[in-house]
C-alpha cells in the first residue's frame, strides 16, 4: 500500500528531474526495485529543500552560501534540488539558509542526505508491505516521504532530535500528502510510546548501538544503522536482532558516513598547547597521517582509540602537526614530520600510548589480508558490543564504547 503524492506532478520539469534521478540512481545499482523506483519518481524532493546551503573554500576556510529559487532562478535550483547530493540545510544548530543574506562560515548540523544513499540504505533494509519502520532522524522527511509512500504512512514513524527541524519536516510531509506518526524527541531512546516495530534506520551515526533500539525492535527485525566516532571512522552495519538485548550483523560496502547523533558528540577538547609541554615519549612512527584520512585506516584506528579525537595545528605558519588526543583521560599522540623524506615521529604522552594502540590494529588487518569493511561484524550483548574480525591468528575483537 502506498500513499498518493497529491503534490507532485508527473509531468513539468520537476517530474522529468526525477524521472532522470531514478534513472541515474538505477545505472549505478542504488535503486533496485520498481517499487523504490516509484517512491523516488513521485516525492516531490523540492518540497523539502526549499532552501540549503552550498559549501565552497574561501580564503578563510569553508564558506556556505544560501541556495533559494530567487537567488538562482527557479529552474537552476530546481536543477541543484534534483542532483545526487547532500543538501545542508542548517549550521551550527540554528543558522538556516533562509535567514542570511550571503555567505557564512560554520558547521553543518542538518541535511537533506544524498538520495543515492537514502535509497541504496532503503533498498538495504529492505521492509516488506504491512511492516512497520522506526526512523532516527527525520531531518527534512525526504526519506521519510519516500517510506511514506512505499509502505503507506501509517506503517512509519520518524523521531527528530532538533524542534526546527521537525518542525519543518512536519509541514513539508503534510504538503507532501504524508501523514507518518512525528515525534520530536531524542531518537537515541527510539519511540517510547509504541512497537515493536520490524525495522530500524537511523540517519545519524551513533558510536554504539542504544539499548533502546534493540527494545523497540522485535526479534528477527532489522536495525540498519552507521556506526562512527570522534576520529570520523564510519561503517554501515545491518543487525539482524535477537531476544535478550542482543543483534549482530555485518558491515555493508561502501563509504557511507553520517552526522553523529547530538548526544553521541564528542566533548570539547583541552589546550592541545599544554598537552605538547607535558613528558612524552618519541619514536619513528610505522604509519603517518594517511591513517586520519583514509577511509579504511580511519576505522581501524577509531576501533583501537574510540575516545580518541583529531586535532591539526600549525604555529606561525609552520607545517601542520596532527594530534590524536582522548579526552577522558588526557593520552594524547602527535606525529612531527621527521626529515624530508615523507617519515614521521610520533610523540605519546599521558598513561595510555595511543598511537601504539592504532599501529598494532592496522597491523592485524594487514597480516589478515587487508579485506574490505565487509569482513567486519558486528556483535550486540548485555556486556558490552564488539566488531570482530576473523584472522589467521585467530579472531580479534575491540570493543565500542560504554
């Protein structure tokens, strides 16, 4: 059962742009099904991104510039609306688009994800008719529209964390046609009030699983979900749920990366410039700074320091350090360029070697063969969650924070 689109037209250019977006998320193997296909052709996506921003470098950093039919003609915004990309349509928890004249700086805090990821994560819970589906994270409730109309609303429920957002996400559904049940509230705790539900997905990473969740999802159902952390390692994770407190699942291909979930967010950080007079120890690093930006690297490093945060610095225009620092309880790892040749040194300090701890996890992934994200599970239990991988030493398993 669907709901109609009273809204949307089939014809005219916004029928054509998403006619021509199905057919692109098709080509790529996003969109595999003729009733997601129908969903995307029909939800009229300009409805919920009446506005956003769009992000360029400027000679101080990155710049958000507001995107609306009268600064860029209807048709062009129409044309930017119906592209397979992340809209950003609030900074830093207030500022929205249709509120500053220019350019701003700050930091994305809401958006309309990209649709090829909002559908490839549809295709992937893969909810059947008559089932029900909890959503963390409505933002603009495009994703929303889309299960609104593949499943009928009364089969969803979308729960967000920020009152403008839900506030917006509630009037662009009701001029949709949808009618899914809204709550605002902490999604991290799912929905108090009703379920269980089949299915989970969650728009917002999260650094481990809610036990809430696992509550609000009956056993045998799904809970698809990102799993990220302050070092901005990211893996999508589907978990087949189990009775007492337990799921487990594998991670999915693919660099897939979300806003972490407000309460999940890390802690602001100490003076970095007293952590760099304190003792330290040094020593030739096996690996540099590449480990904070590949996608592969960067998990494995988050797995081995969860509490772990990234800190670049540069004094008086000198090269830039990069900083690995836990907050709770004040370790902290830098890398210092040591000669021309591209090498590094790694100084330690406070009563945990962080960088030890992320060299000797790369290590075992490396000495497994180096495989792909995929061979990742995930395991859920009442004493704590752990992604394991299997190895020719055996299995290695880290735990994800308490």
């Amino acid at each position: 059962m669907t709901d109609p689109t009273p809204a949307a037209a089939a014809d005219g250019p916004a029928g054509r742009l998403r006619e021509r977006l199905a057919d692109r998320l098709t080509d790529t193997g996003m969109l595999r099904s003729a009733a997601w296909r129908t969903a995307v052709t029909d939800v009229p996506r300009e409805i919920f991104v009446p506005a956003f921003f769009r992000w360029s470098d400027g000679p101080r950093g990155t710049v958000w510039t507001p995107v609306t039919p009268a600064s860029e003609g209807a048709d062009a915004w129409l044309e930017e609306v119906y592209a397979d990309e992340t809209l950003v349509t609030q900074l830093d928890g207030a500022v929205h688009p249709g509120e500053v004249g220019g350019p701003v700086g700050g930091n994305p805090t809401s958006s309309s994800t990209l649709p090829s990821l909002v559908v490839r994560m549809l295709e992937d819970l893969n909810p059947q008719d008559g089932q029900r589906v909890l959503e963390v994270g409505t933002g603009t409730g495009y994703s929303t529209a889309l299960m609104c109309h593949r499943l009928g609303s009364e089969h969803v429920t979308s729960v967000e964390y920020d009152p403008t957002a839900a506030s917006g996400a509630r009037s662009a559904l009701a001029t949709a046609g949808y009618t899914p049940r809204l709550i605002h509230g902490d999604g991290l705790l799912g929905d108090e009030g009703d379920g269980p539900y089949d299915h989970l997905i969650a728009t917002c990473s999260v650094r481990t699983v809610p036990d809430a969740w696992l509550n609000r999802v009956r056993a045998g159902g799904t809970i698809l979900t990102t799993v990220s952390g302050w070092l901005h390692g990211s893996g999508l994770v589907r978990l087949a749920v189990e009775d007492g407190g337990r799921a487990h699942g594998r991670f999915l291909p693919g660099t897939v990366s979300f806003m972490i979930a407000r309460p999940h967010a890390a802690p602001a950080l100490p003076d970095v410039g007293v952590l760099l007079r304190q003792a330290a120890q040094e020593r030739r690093a096996r690996y540099g700074p590449e480990v904070l930006s590949d996608w592969m690297l960067q998990f494995l490093a988050q797995l081995a320091v969860p509490d772990a945060q990234y800190l670049g610095t540069s004094i008086d225009g000198g090269p830039v350090l990069d900083h690995v620092i836990d907050t709770h309880d004040g370790s902290f790892a830098t890398l210092v360029p040591d000669g021309g040749d591209g090498a590094f040194r790694v100084r330690q300090g406070g009563p945990a070697r962080l960088w030890d701890r992320i060299e000797a996890s790369i290590n075992v992934w490396s000495r497994a063969g180096s495989p792909p994200q995929t061979a990742f599970t995930l395991t859920v239990t009442p004493a704590g969650q752990f992604v394991t991988l299997d190895t020719p030493d055996g299995r290695q398993r880290w735990r994800l924070p308490a």
